[in-house]
RNA sequence: GCCGGGGUAGCUCAGGGGUAGAGCAGCUGAUUCGUAAUCAGCAGGUCGUGAGUUCAAAUCUCAUCCCCGGCUCCA
C-alpha cells in the first residue's frame, strides 16, 4: 500500500497510509484535536475532514479558534437551516447561503409567505432538533447535467442559475439528512456539532444583489459549538448596543433629529457643538501646520457649476432639486461637494508652477440626497460637514503630497486612538468602465501614484475594485462602529478629470501652460460620520480635551457654594470646561448625575476643602483621587484639558 | 427606493374594542447632607398623521410619515 507524506504546520512531517482522511490525522495528533477538528486545509483549500488525502501534503487541521473552522461551522449552520425551513415550508426555494463574519445567512423565496421575525424561533427549535439527529455531511461529485436535473425536478430556479456559471467537475453537491444543497463546501462532520442557535433577524435582499432582480428573505443566523458562547455572544451584543452613537447622542445631549426639520438633517445641540467644533480646531491648527489655506463658499452653486464638473450629468435626476429664482432661466443647486468651488478659486488669477501647491481647505457642509432607507444616525445623513481640502499641485508633486496626506490622516487617527482601521484602494471596476469618466491612462496613472505612496508609507491596504469615485481613485480608511458595521472615514482621492473639466492651467518653467492635477481629501470625512464613530469607539467617554464638560465641580450641600463657585470660576478662567451642581442633592446623587453623564474629573468641596483651600478629585469611572489645591489639580490635568499637537 | 419589524409622557416601557398607566426626568415643598439615585406632592399624552369599520378605536382596516434591521446606493 502507498504513503503520504503529511507535512504538519510546525513543519513535521508524518507518513500515512494513501487516502487518509483529516480527521484520521486528527486522531493520531490527539484526542483533542480530533474532538475540536471542524476542517483541514490541504495545501491551501480548505477541505472537509472527511475527505481522503491520496497525495503528499501540508496541512493545517482548523478548529473554531480558526477562521476556516468557523466558516465551516457555519456554512453548514446554514444548510442546517436551509433544511429547517425545508421542512416546516414545503416548496421554499433557496438562493445562496454562505457563512459570514459573525454566522450564516440563507437567501430564500417563501412564495407569498410573509415570513416575520415570530417564524424565527420556529425555525430554531428545528434546526435544534435536525442538528440532535447528527447527521453526516456528505459530498458528492456531480455532472453538470445531473445537477441541473436534479433541482429542475425540485423546482430550485436559482440553483439552476447558479449551475450556468459552474463547469462540469468542479460541481459538488452535499447532502445532510433529508436535504442537499448544490455546494462547494467545506463542511463540518455532522450536524451534532451544532449546540447552539440564534437567527437574529430576517431581511430582504436581491438576487444576486442586483435591484432589479426579485427580493428574496434574507435570514441571518449564528451558531456555536457550546450554549455558553452564545450566550456570551448576545451579551456582547447587548453591550455593543449601549455603545450605538445614536442612544449616546440622545443621553448625552450631543444631537438630535427633528421630523420637522427633515430626516437626516441633524441638529447638533450645544454640547455636540463644543466637540465638534474642538474637533474642528484640531484639524485647522494641523493644517495650517501642513501649510493649507483656509477658504470659504457659499451652500449652493449656479447649476452650470456642475455641468461643468460632471456631477450634475452623474448624480443631477437623484439629488435634491434645483432651487428657483423669480428669474425663471436661474437655477442653483445646494452644494453636494466643495470642489468646483474651490476649482473657481485656483481660477481667479494666473498660477505659476511656483504657487503649487496650492492647499485650499474648508469646513464645507454639503447636502446630498440619501435615499430614505439609507439614513443612519450621524453616520448616513442628507446634510454633513466635511473636513474638505483640495490640494493643486504638479504632476510631479502628486505623489509626495499624497504622502503628506497619509501623514495628516495618521496623525488624527492617533491623536483619538483609532487603532483597527483598514486602508483601502478603491479602483474602478474594469468590467464596468462607463461609470468613470477620464481616460485609462490617467487612472491606471493615478491608481498606481495611490498604491505606491500607501507602500511607502507602509500601510497595509486591501484593493477593492468598483469602489472608486466616477473621476477617480481613492484611498478610503474604513473603521467599525460598536456593531462591526463598517464605515468610511477619511479619505484622498487624486482627480486628473476636474482640473480638464474646469480647464484649470499654470504656467510652467518652460513658459509654457499646463494642467494641475487635483487631490481631493478629507480625514475625518465628514465630522457627523466622524463624531459618531467616535463616540461608538469610546463609548461616551471622550477624551478630556474634546470632552463638551470636563470638570463638575459638587459642592457638599448650599454652605459651600460660593467657594464651588470660585473652583468653576478659576477653571473657566483656564479655559477648562466646567459646570457647578449647586443643586438642592445629596453628594451621592450628584456624583451620580456627573458619573452618567460621563463627566471626567468631579471635585468635590466640602467643609474641609473650603477650609484648606483643597479640592477632592474624582475621576470618573475610577472613583476618588484625594485632594489637592486647585492649581495642583490643574497642573498635574493641564496636559489632558489641552488638545493635542 | 425595496423587504421585514416598529411608533403610547422628555426618556425606558406596560396596556391590544368600553373614560390613558408605571419608573426615571421635570416642577413645588421639606431636607443642608462627604464619593453612583433623600422624602412628599404636583404636572405632563387629540396613543406618529389622515381616512374607514363600529353605539364605542391607542386597540381592527387602509393610506401616509418617521424610526429600527438588512438589500441596493453612497460625488
């Protein structure tokens, strides 16, 4: 009988009979890993472990602290299901199911079966009674006829759709009980492993996710090896839900909406305007430092404005409409960017190839008409303000520039602790070329100047394709909110297209005129996302320096009033933020107050403080500091008060 | 825009054909207090909005607006 030789991730190698499965391996590493196996990776494609190895291989066995593990735990979660609703609704067709990042979802037609969340736990309690009968999951090689055959008889229209774009010996089908699904796998061994079960909501979404395709029912679900970890996984959920900006913004007075203003038009109310407008203090001191100019335009712009600059032609039928004037030939649009604007201000007067670079930069809020289910707190709004700069400069330039860009989105994204960003290279997607306007050369040109000044800075990237804007690529930082829901915040675009558009020009060292090239950026992107994923990421508890109230100064009952006041009066002389509580309240109860709302620094004054001329710090969350003299207090705090450099 | 779920007091929520409820917040009074909620009283809602069914609608029907979870979109 032949061998294999199995080569082990810690670079051993083991020799076994042809044909050995993954979990015979399992065994023989141990018991343990055999009882936690849930897939193999067999010189990088990830298998099921039942499957025979007939060649050498290198290996890697997955258990649930492995992605691979996971995705196989839950893609079969998801056949799991698919065969729950099988059998509790006759005649469901099925779309795709795949595993997710946190579980599985299956896209299903049910027919004209409205399909609520109190199905749900229906479906629940079947899975949990399918996956006690701990059935195998089987592979099977088909042929593309019998495939096709086989859910023509069933009456699987999308599978079918599926099957056209699979080649025959590539096709394989699995089957777990009553129920096979056409599947590429992996897949665990039996349904047993599956102990646990939450589907978590239903949703709509297309076919194939094309809106002109029918909706079908998107069901999301979750599922562990062990009752406990779901249980820790819905409280972590819990949490995360405390951390939703939009609850935060409400208890802590930052913003709010107003049906009668408009949906997605946010009201800051004054202590979200003191954050935002430290945040906004914080990016103006950093770019004159980056040697930007400051520059302000008006909210709307005549509609030739952009005509010119395309946007109108791109966007023009789906945004908000023109605004009229008694003259009936006038027609001016609310601001959706800030670049033709400053574009008209490069053009002013003649530039020299001397003057570049020329960094425009400018608060400009801009409104943009977000369809209505697309609104989302701070993060998704129809009016917005960002943090806009368009930087003029040579073709030789650009790259250095962009450099210095990172250099300025780093900096913010330190200064407030953004650790887990991703960079991401947005590019066109070449398959679907008319949406951008501008020749290939100039993109290919301006994808590559992205790519190298993100090496060079050494940030890692991920390219996605399709992601760039009409007139260029971008390089985009993702963060996630409280729910792992990603979101883009800042971002630098390089835009040969604009600069032809407005027929921008300078004049050279030869004398002769040419065309600037345009960066567009902006890091925060816009101060609402900004702010809200801010506040998701500490949770309320925000930085002393950008913090609405940093210090409540509680005096122990109305005899200590007036030296409370001459604490407030002292710190706001500092420029320290502060309220006093001289509230008819017990200490206990002000203390509370000052703790929910997340306060920083407490200080407490009582009899023995008026008389030492003393304040009892406390720091909020961690409890009482001791007392110091106010000047102490100040001194030691000073560097937290003051916004970063 | 699409699919599903929701809108009851400022907030969190109960009530599901028969005169609108609680806790917190608010106001008034008492209390003058040492590190996360003092006590008492009062006030507060055309039950998102508009139609319809009914003797009677917060409750049932329809429409509409807004919110929530996704999908599509995102200059």
């Amino acid at each position: 009988m032949s061998e294999v030789k199995i080569t082990l991730p810690d670079g051993s190698a083991r020799t076994y009979p042809a044909g050995v499965s993954g979990m015979d391996i399992a065994k023989s590493i141990s018991e343990g890993l055999a009882r936690n196996a849930l897939s193999i990776e067999v010189d990088g494609e990830i298998r099921d472990l039942s499957r025979p190895i007939e060649q050498d291989a290198s290996i890697r066995i997955f258990t649930w602290n492995d992605k691979g593990g996971k995705y196989a735990f839950w893609h079969s979660s998801a056949h799991l299901m698919a065969e729950a609703l099988e059998a509790l609704y006759p005649g469901v067709k099925f779309g795709i199911g795949p595993p997710i990042e946190n579980g599985f979802y299956y896209d299903v037609d049910l027919g004209d079966l409205a399909f609520g969340e109190d199905d749900l736990a229906k479906v629940e309690a079947k899975m949990i009674e399918l996956a006690r009968q701990n059935n195998s999951f089987r592979r099977r090689e088909v042929s593309k006829s019998e495939a096709i055959e086989y859910f023509t008889k069933k009456g699987d229209p999308y599978k079918i759709e599926l099957l056209k774009d699979l080649t025959d010996g590539s096709i394989t089908f699995y089957e777990q009980g009553n129920f096979t699904d056409l599947c590429r796998g992996p897949h665990i061994p039996t349904t047993g492993y599956v102990k646990a079960v939450k589907l978590l909501n239903v949703a709509g979404a297309y076919w194939r996710g094309n809106e002109k395709n029918k909706m079908l029912t998107r069901i999301y679900g979750i599922t562990f090896p062990k009752q406990k970890e779901l249980d820790e996984y819905l409280l972590m959920l819990e949490e995360a839900k405390k951390r939703d900006h939009r609850k935060l913004g409400r208890e802590l007075e930052l913003f709010a909406f107003s049906e009668k203003v408009g949906m997605g038009l946010p009201l800051w109310l004054p202590k979200g305007t003191v954050l935002r407008e430290r945040l906004e203090q914080f990016m103006r001191k950093a770019q004159v430092k980056a040697g930007y100019d400051p520059v302000v335009t008006p909210h709307i712009g005549s509609k030739s404005l952009y005509v010119t600059s395309g946007h109108y032609e791109k966007y023009g039928k789906d945004s908000f409409q023109p605004i009229h004037t008694p003259d009936v030939t006038e027609e001016f649009l609310l601001k959706p960017m800030n670049c033709p604007h400053h574009c008209e201000i490069y053009k002013v007067k003649p530039r020299s190839y001397k003057d570049l670079p020329i960094r425009l930069a400018e608060f400009g809020t801009v409104y943009r008409y977000e369809q209505s289910g697309e609104l989302h707190g701070l993060t998704r709004v129809r009016g917005f303000t960002q943090d806009d700069a368009h930087i003029f400069c040579r073709p030789d330039q650009v790259k250095e520039e962009f450099i210095k860009v990172i250099d300025l989105v780093l900096h913010v994204f330190t200064a407030l602790g953004f650790e887990n960003y991703t960079a991401q290279v947005s590019l066109r997607d070449p398959a679907n070329k008319e949406k951008y306007i501008g020749e290939d050369a100039l993109w290919d040109r301006a994808e590559r100047e992205i790519q190298e000044a993100a090496d060079e800075r050494g940030l890692k990237t991920v390219a996605v394709k399709g992601e760039a804007a009409f007139y260029g690529p971008k390089l985009d930082f993702m963060v996630k909110d409280a729910l792992g829901r990603s979101w883009q915040l800042g971002t630098i675009q390089v835009d040969y297209q604009l600069p032809q558009r407005f027929e921008l020009e300078y004049v050279g060292s030869d004398n002769q005129k040419h065309q600037p090239v345009m960066i567009h950026r902006a890091p925060f992107g816009s101060l609402e996302r900004f702010v809200a994923v801010l506040i998701e990421h500490c949770a309320g508890n925000f930085p002393v320096w950008l913090s609405p109230e940093q210090v409540a100064v509680l005096p122990i009952s109305e005899r200590f009033n007036d030296y409370a006041a001459s604490v407030i009066n002292e710190l706001r002389s500092r420029d320290i933020r502060g309220i006093l509580d001289d509230r008819d309240e017990k200490i206990g109860r002000k203390i509370r107050d000052a703790e929910v709302k997340k306060i920083p620094y407490m200080l407490i004054v009582g009899e023995k403080e008026a008389q030492e001329q003393k304040v009892a710090v406390r720091k909020h969350g961690a409890g009482d500091q001791g007392s110091v003299s106010l000047p102490d207090f100040i001194a030691t705090f000073n560097k937290e008060f003051a916004m970063p450099v």
